[in-house]
C-alpha cells in the first residue's frame, strides 16, 4: 500500500532542517532544504528507489491499476530511472529478454531488465528505435518528460505539452488494446484537441494528482485507460474541427489533492 509519508522517517535523517547561510543563493538554498527535508526523498532511499517519482507512479497505480498485467512497458523520459525500475519489476523483465525500454536524453546508469535509448524523443528516429528495442506490442506508454525550464513560465508549459502531444500520438501508433497511457501535463490541464483525441482511442481519460506530486507544483497526470485499438477511419488532431463531449471526462484533482 503506497501511503504518503507523513510523520517519522526511518533513514535516520531529521525532517526541518536548515542549510547554513553561504555562497549559496536564496533560492538554492530553498531548494536544498525542500530536498533534504521531503519526506519522500528519504523514503526513495529506503527503498531503493532512484527518484522520489516512484511514489507518483505507485500512487496512481493504486488507485487506477495500470501495471498490473502490463508485460511490455515503455518509459518516456526515464532519467533518473525510477519509473522504469517498477517498470522492469511488474514486467519481470532480464536483460536477456527485456520488457521495458527507457528513453532519455540524459545519460541513465544502467538498470537491470531495462533497454536505454539515449535519445531525444523529439528525434525522428525515436519511435522505431523504441519499437525494435522493445520487440514487441506495448500494454502501457509512460512519460513523465518535462522541457528543459527556461525560466519563462509560458514557454516552459507550452514546451512541455507539446512533449505530452507527441507523447500521446506515438501511444495511439504502438500500443496495444486494452492499454494505457499516463503523461506529465500541466495543470490547467491538456489542450481539448488532445482530449478530445484522447477520448475516442481511450475508454476512459482522468486527469490525476497524486499526494506525491508537490501541491504547489502545476504538475498533474493525464491517465488514458483502455486503448481501444487502432481503426481503419480514427481521427487525428490533423482532422477538421470535432465537437468535444467532456461528459465522461473525470477531474480527480480535488479529491486526490485530498486524500
Ligand atoms: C521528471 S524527469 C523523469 C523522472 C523519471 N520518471 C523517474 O522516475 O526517474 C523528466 C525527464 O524527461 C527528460 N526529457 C525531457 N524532454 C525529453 C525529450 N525530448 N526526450 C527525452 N527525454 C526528455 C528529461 O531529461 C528528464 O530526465
């Protein structure tokens, strides 16, 4: 059971505390002392997790089940990696017979069970190289990509919707039926035309904050549940104007943020 981590901590390590005034900036020093302080940066290290991610990615499954029964799962995104190390172990994945292939640009320390592309997404060459290196169908497309920040809000959101959009299309081209896709959006959430897109390949589409994604963070999850296949005739962004139906759209905020 994924519970947030209030309370004690058991790495030993004091919650509250302060970085010495240096030569560090004011906002570094915040940043450390976030870091330092968050109790779920200490409970990644206790578990062995790479980043504190994984508690976004196990609470999601929690509630929505995801990764149970997933047996080919690709990592948009992965660096540090802790994604992909859930990933590697709901698939049983070996480096003999890998079931999850990871793609970054940065470089990732090798993980067991985990194919690593290093690579720009936005490559052309990406998809293929994803497809051969995977050997197979897809059950779930993960991306927790986020642009490079330029310190320029807008640009920031605009660039990393732009990854979620690309992300999306490329989950509609692999995945197989019944599959899912979960994607870093922002808040004020995904452009309708990628909703509405959404909609008509997938059963279901949430928007999802999980207790472990700060909440002062404008960071929140874009769940596709369901693929439903790919039919000769499905729309595309590209396709004249569609008429959005938001009736079956479900926004988990409140309640997650809650919980
Ligand atoms: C929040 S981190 C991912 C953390 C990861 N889910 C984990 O659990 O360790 C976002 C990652 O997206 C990567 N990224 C952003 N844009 C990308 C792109 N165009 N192609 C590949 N990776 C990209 C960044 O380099 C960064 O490592």
């Amino acid at each position: 059971m994924t519970k947030p981590p209030i309370g004690g901590n058991r790495t030993g390590r004091k919650l509250g505390q302060k970085v010495k005034k240096g030569k560090l900036k004011a906002s570094s020093r915040r940043w450390i002392e976030r870091h330092i302080n968050d109790p779920y940066v200490q409970r990644a290290q206790l578990e062995g997790y790479r980043a504190r991610a994984a508690f976004k990615l196990l609470e999601i499954d929690e509630k929505h089940k995801i990764l149970s029964g997933a047996k080919r799962i690709i990592d948009l995104g992965a660096a540090p990696g802790s994604w992909s190390q859930i990933a590697a172990k709901v698939t049983n994945s070996t480096d003999a017979e890998p079931k999850v292939v990871a793609i970054d640009f940065l470089e990732l320390d090798p993980l067991a069970g985990v194919h690593i592309l290093q690579l720009d997404f936005l490559d052309p060459t990406a998809p293929e190289k994803l497809m051969t290196a995977l050997g197979g169908t897809p059950d779930l497309v993960l991306s927790d990509m986020a642009a490079p920040t330029t310190g320029h809000r807008q640009t920031d959101h605009i660039r990393t919707m732009h990854l979620c959009e690309v992300a999306a299309y490329f989950a509609i081209d692999v995945l197989a039926e019944g599959g899912h896709f979960l994607a870093k959006t922002f808040q004020g959430g995904a452009e309708r035309e990628l909703l509405t897109l959404l909609k008509q390949n997938f059963k279901q589409v949430i928007h999802v904050k999980p207790a472990a994604s700060r909440a002062e963070s404008v960071e929140m999850f874009l769940l596709a549940k369901g693929f439903k296949g790919r039919k000769p005739g499905a729309r595309s962004l590209y396709d004249s104007e569609t008429e959005i139906d938001d009736r079956d759209m479900v926004d988990e905020r409140d309640s997650v943020e809650a919980d």
